[in-house]
C-alpha cells in the first residue's frame, strides 16, 4: 500500500522550529503516514555545510513523530550552476547527509537549469547552443553519478519542471524524454524520477503533447510523485501571487487534489500497483487547512 503523505512548507515554517513542529502534530492529527521535509526551510544548511546545532534540534524533534521522510533538496540547487558550481555540490552532499540522518529514502531534486529562475528579470530571454546544453547536461550527470555513489542508500529523484511562457526551455526537466534521457544516461539506480502530476500537465499543455502516454514512458523510472491539482495554464515567472491567478484559472497552483482539472486518477492508474514509493501532496501553505480534505479525495481516486 503507497503511504500518503505532505510536505512541509518551506515558506510557512520559515526556520521556525516552533511552527514545524506545530505542523508536524497537525499533519499527525491528520493521520498522515508521511512527510516531505525541507531541508531549506529548517536552516539545516548554511553556505553549503550543515549546521550542526540546528541538525540536532531538528533531530530531537523528530524523534517524536514516526512518520516516513523524504526531503526536497534547496530550490535554487542547480548542478549546472556557473558561477559557484563547488557550493552547489556541497548543498546537495549536505541534503543528501540530512536525509541520511532522518533515514529519509528519497531527496527531491529540481532538474538542472541551463537558466535559473532566479535570474531571468536578469538576464532576460536568451538561448543556449546545442554545445552549451550538453556540456551543461553531462556535468550535472556526472555529479549525480558521484553523489549517487556516495550515498548509495538515498533515492535522488529528479523532478519535471513547470513551463514559463516567456522563458521555456529553461531546463531539460520540462520535457519527459529529455529527463529520462538524462536518468539513463546517468546510469545510477539511485536516480530517478520524482514525477510532479501538476508540471506534467502544465507542460502537455504548453508542448501540447499527451500527458498519459508521457507517464507510460517514463512509470518504470519513477520512484516517488509530487500529487497536488491545477488548470494547466502557465504564466510568465513573475506572476507569483495566487489571489490573482486563481480567478483565472492560472499559474502552478499546488491546490488540494479534485479541486482543478487535472485527470489524476488515469496517472494513478498507469503508475500503480508497480509504483511503491510515497504518494506525496504539495499543496500550497494557503491550503495547510484543506490537507484533510485533499487526501480524502485522493484516497478516494484510489479506491475507485
């Protein structure tokens, strides 16, 4: 039976241990089996190494609780970074060490961006060779290899992007062929796929490709999912404040399960019984309050 679980919002709890705790007897409360744990938002990690001290108050707090863990690696962690690629490669060993210390099986990782978010009002638009690309790609594989090996009890999952309508292609991770490409090349078989159904959809319908026929291509990689609803339309990276996009329909929305349009129950289909890693909920902080009733729904699909 595939446990389900939340996330801990990064956001929300903000290194307040007080708060994550909080949250974690609310998510028990819940009857929650699982929790997603952001390394980020728990300050376990400062400048690439791992704060000792906060490490072992998080740890005590955990003692309390039996849930099973996996942990969504920093954001901004890009394995093709530029700038301070060295620095990179020491925030993903420190998560990967993080999820070793709380017996987590899986760590989340966002697939390298040959253009970070956080630099496009920057930057701008702009396109990269075919040789840049690639050159790009076989580093950050490379670096998986070598974490992989280091840490050969630990699932790194590499999740599939969301679209931006002005800066697509941003990372490989938007298109499925390209992300299992990169796994296979990889070659490591504790690398695989972190599949997020709300950017799978927002891409099928930005690529304008068939969602089910890409999960069938990649169920066999995939070994843990992100579960949360939307209407499929991207936006541009700016529009970020969801009380403006919900009338409309827009935007990544991570809102409770059976609330968008989204065809969960025919992904779920294809995955399962196979599939035997977490169903994870990513819902929004806003919807903190409305877990209950998202897992009702999918526990629901599930049975149907």
């Amino acid at each position: 039976m595939n446990l389900i679980g939340s996330k801990i919002d990064e956001v929300r709890i903000d290194g307040s241990l007080e708060r994550f705790t909080s949250d974690l007897e609310k998510l028990k409360s819940f009857n929650l089996q699982a929790v997603e744990l952001p390394v980020h938002g728990l300050d376990i990690i400062l400048n690439g190494q791992i704060n000792a001290p906060r490490l072992k108050a998080t740890l005590e707090i955990l003692q309390a609780f039996d849930f099973e863990y996996s942990i969504h690696a920093p954001n901004p962690l890009n394995l093709m970074d530029q700038k301070r690629p060295a620095l990179h490669v020491d925030v993903m060993q420190a998560t990967l060490e993080f999820a070793r210390r709380v017996n987590a099986k899986v760590v989340v990782y966002h697939g390298g961006r040959f253009i970070p978010e956080e630099e496009f009002s920057v930057t701008g638009y702009r396109t990269l060779s075919t040789r840049e690309k690639r050159s790009m790609l076989e580093r950050e594989a490379v670096l998986l290899q070598t974490a992989a090996e280091l840490y050969p009890d630990v699932t790194i999952a590499i999740e599939n992007a969301r679209p931006y309508l002005s800066q697509s292609p941003y990372t490989y991770a938007e298109s499925i062929q390209d992300l299992k490409q990169q796994v296979v090349d990889i070659d490591r078989k504790n690398v695989r796929i972190n599949l997020d159904v709300g950017h799978l959809y927002m891409t099928s319908r930005f690529y304008g490709y068939d969602l089910l026929e890409a999960v069938r291509q990649i169920q066999a990689l995939v070994a843990h999912t992100h579960i949360h609803d939307n209407f499929g339309h991207a936006v541009h990276h700016f529009e970020k404040q969801q009380t403006h996009q919900l009338p409309f329909g827009r935007g990544d929305s991570h809102m409770p399960v059976g609330w968008g349009d989204l065809a969960i129950k025919p992904i779920l289909d294809i995955l399962l019984p196979e599939y035997q890693g977490l169903l994870m909920m990513e819902l929004r902080s806003r919807y903190f309050n409305d877990i209950p009733a998202s897992r009702t729904n999918l526990e629901a699909l599930l049975a149907a």
